[in-house]
C-alpha cells in the first residue's frame, strides 16, 4: 500500500520550503552528475542527507543493468538489477534487493535528515512499489525529498504528488536555487 505525500497548505504554498522536488530528466539519460552535484551541495552545506546515490558500473551499452545504489548514510554500495546473462535484452529489477535498500533508507529517517535523495521514479514506483512509501514518510517528517524523473514516467508522478511537488531541470543552476530556498528556509523555520 502506497503512502502518500502529505504536507500542510503553507508548506505547499510557500516558495522557500521546497518539500517534494522531481529532477526532471529526458528518458534513458539519467542524471548522474546533477545528483553527484545536489549530494556534495548539501554536504558542503551541513544538511544532513538520507536515501541513495546511483551509480552505473560499467557504461558499455550490453552491461547497462550494472547499476547500484548507493546508501548516502552509510556508504554501502547495493546493485539493483538481476543478471540475466549476455543475451538478455532488458534489465530486470532485483526486488529483494530493493526492498532492503528501502528499508536501510527508512531505518536512517529516524536520524532526521534534511534531504532524503532518490534515484528515480521508475517503473517499480509508478505501479505503486519501490522506494514510494518513503516519499510519504520523509513528507510525514518534514523531510525535503529529491527524486530523479524520466520524463516517460513524468504523468504517474504527477498522479502520485499533485501540488505537492516542484519540478526541476537537472542542472546546476536550478539545483543551486534549490538549495538556497531550502537553507533559507531551515534557517528561518
């Protein structure tokens, strides 16, 4: 069962508390860089930081499924796809280990981050699953949340967060205003 976003309606209306925000990226071009970027933003700015970094291992076109994630809490690295051999033609999900990823990243928003980040709403997170009930109880906790979008997947988000969601470009510059609003915003709240 998916938990939704919930927010009151000043945070969803004020420009300097920027709760729930999508990296809109155009499909199969994640944005890694953007996401390396916000990661040591946030560092170099003292917030706190929960959820998970992706990372690819291997860029050749027939080892595209070799992606782990990466547990901004404590380091450890978890690849996410099953390995279907040399002939497969798509990646497939490894389920199990998603579900532990989950619930490490659940377990480290009782420490009470400022920013939980996660790789992407994809296919699992649009039928429901995935990392989505984080969102929800990162939201719960008054934690902002940054999720990458490919912008195939762009209408389910859109269903899932309504107006409680910001949409961003994944560049440097749109990540640097962010940012600021949300220090501004911690800082005065």
């Amino acid at each position: 069962m998916s938990v939704s976003p919930t927010a009151s309606e000043d945070e969803v209306s004020s420009p300097d508390a920027p709760r729930l925000t999508a990296l809109v990226y155009p499909q199969n071009s994640y944005p890694a860089t953007a996401f390396e970027a916000l990661v040591a933003a946030c560092r170099s700015s003292d917030l706190s930081l929960a959820g998970v970094l992706q990372h690819v291992v291997d860029a050749a076109p027939e080892r595209r499924c070799d992606v782990v994630l990466e547990d901004l809490a404590t380091g450890r690295r978890t690849p996410i796809f099953e390995y279907r051999g040399a002939g497969a033609a798509g990646c497939r999900l490894d389920e199990a280990a998603l579900a532990d990823v989950a619930a490490r990243i659940e377990a480290s928003l009782d420490a009470a981050p400022d920013v939980l980040i996660l790789n992407k709403f994809g296919k699992a997170e649009c039928e429901g699953n995935g990392l989505l009930d984080l969102v929800g109880r990162a939201m719960q906790r008054n934690v902002a949340v940054v999720i990458g979008v490919p912008q195939g997947n762009l209408a389910a988000w859109r269903d899932f967060a309504g107006r409680f969601a910001v949409e961003l470009p994944p560049d440097r510059g749109a990540i640097d205003q962010w940012l600021e609003r949300l220090r501004h915003s911690r800082q005065s709240g």
